[in-house]
C-alpha cells in the first residue's frame, strides 16, 4: 500500500507537469520555461499557489492575482493521473508491468485533454509514445500474439514482442489513414486527421493489435453516440461539426488497458 500511495503522489506531480504539456504543447511553447504563469494575467504563479490539486482548492478555482477562474481541467487531470499510477501499483506492484500502465495512462490523459480544447494531438505524445512503447516492448516483454506461431524459428521473446508491438502500430494506424483517405475522396473534405493516425499507432505500441483493434471499435462507437448526442443538443452542424476523435480513441484506450490488458495480466499473476 506504501507504494501504491508514493506512486499515487508521484501521478500528482506528472500530472501537473502535464498539465503545463497541454497548454504548451500545441501553442509551440517550451514546456521548461518560463515557469508556471497565468494565461489571464501573465504573471508568474508562485510554489505555493503551484500544489497539485491542494491549492486549487485553497485558491477556489481562482488566479490569486487577477482572480481569473483556473479552468477545472487541471485538478481532474492530476487525480485521474494519481488515480492510474495508484491503481496500476496497487495491484500490479512496484514493477516493471505497472510502469508500462503508468506511462501508458499518463500519454493517453495528456492526448484526451489536449484534444478536447485544441484539437490537436502532440507529436511530443503521439510520435513520442510510439517509440516508447517499442522500447518497453523489447524492454519488458508482453504477449507476442501469432507471431509467436509465425515466426516458430525465433524463440527471443524480447524480439517477438517488439514485432508485435510494431506490426500492431503499423498495421492499426495505416488502416485508420486508409479510412481516412477513402473518405476524403469520396466527401472531399478531411474527415481524420493525421493525430489520430500517429495516436492509434501510439496505441498498438503498447497494447498490441488486440488490444489497438478493440480500442478503435469502442472509440468508434463511443464517439458516434456522445458525439451525435452533444450535436443533437447543442444545435451544432453535423457537416462542419470537428468531433475530437483522440479523445475517444483515449478513454477506450484505457478503458481496454485498465479492463482488459490490465486485468488478464492481474489475473494471471494471481494464479501463479
């Protein structure tokens, strides 16, 4: 339980870091300086009004200098974050497994909110979170799928589970861009961006192709449905309407992460 709770302040802090990410990241500005400051009112936010979630609270949702309201997204993205970390430690361990579901959630947290308020997917998170999940594929290998059968002669797990985790990148993001593609000539207009492309290759990275193929049916229909629902009642023009698809592709991705990936692996570990 100790640390399970050093893992959930530790998801507080990376969660307030990623914060600043959001902000930054699609406005081209560096994410190390200058230090924390107040988009109202310019000036810089002192180290005590900088606690995660504990000086939202004491300041009321408020800038402390120009009492412009701090928008609510910054305390839910640092307790989802500590929420994960603490969730993926609590039952999976210090370990190597439950840092792969750590980094995992915290990419997909940044991905979700950055999408909703600027619709754009950084490649810092996207393209960043590809290779990574490659690294920690080879690093810590997980299921290699049929490769496993494919590729009989190759007994090198580490070498299989990087196949796996790359073939899944690969193929999962080339057919959501041929999707794309084919409803762009026939609509003539962009229906997919190519964040979202790089973001489902981000995926496969890390939760394999039945893990990304999951993923994409659940963002799929998760996003039909709020996203008919959100232009049905807020009067929006379905035609012109830019649903943030990366946020769906999101939550399902760690809906299937945390409920299935996540859970196969406590499972088995609690049988052995």
């Amino acid at each position: 339980m100790i640390e399970a709770l050093l893992a959930g302040l530790a998801g507080l802090l990376i969660g307030s870091f990623l914060n600043v990410c959001i902000y930054r990241m699609p406005r081209d500005l560096s994410v190390v300086k200058p230090r924390s400051f107040c988009p109202e009112c310019d000036r810089g936010i002192a180290w005590y009004d900088n606690v995660p979630v504990l000086s939202y609270a004491l300041l009321r949702g408020r800038c402390r200098q120009c009492h412009a309201r701090i928008p609510f997204r910054y305390p839910l993205v640092e307790i989802l974050t500590a929420v994960s970390f603490f969730v993926s430690v609590w039952l999976l361990g210090m370990n190597g497994v439950a840092i792969k579901y750590c980094m995992f959630s915290a990419i997909a947290i940044a991905l979700i909110f950055s999408d909703i308020e600027e619709r754009i997917l950084p490649d810092e998170f996207t393209i960043g979170g590809t290779l990574a999940g490659l690294v920690i594929a080879f690093a810590m290998p997980s299921d290699s799928g049929i490769w496993r059968y494919l590729l009989s002669s190759v007994h090198n797990v580490r070498v299989l589970s990087t196949i796996e985790a790359a073939f899944a990148a690969l193929f999962s993001s080339g057919a959501l861009w041929l999707v794309g593609f084919t409803y762009q000539k026939m609509r003539h207009r962009e229906g997919l961006g190519l964040g979202d492309v790089k973001m489902v290759a981000m995926i496969g990275a890390f939760l394999g192709l039945r893990g990304v193929l999951l993923t994409l049916i659940i963002g799929s229909l998760l996003g039909a449905v709020v996203g008919l629902c959100y232009i049905f009642f807020t009067g929006k023009d379905a035609s012109t309407y830019e649903l943030p698809f990366g946020a769906f592709l999101g939550v399902a991705a760690l809906a299937v992460a945390f409920w299935g990936e996540f859970m196969i692996t406590w499972y088995s570990r609690l049988g052995t």
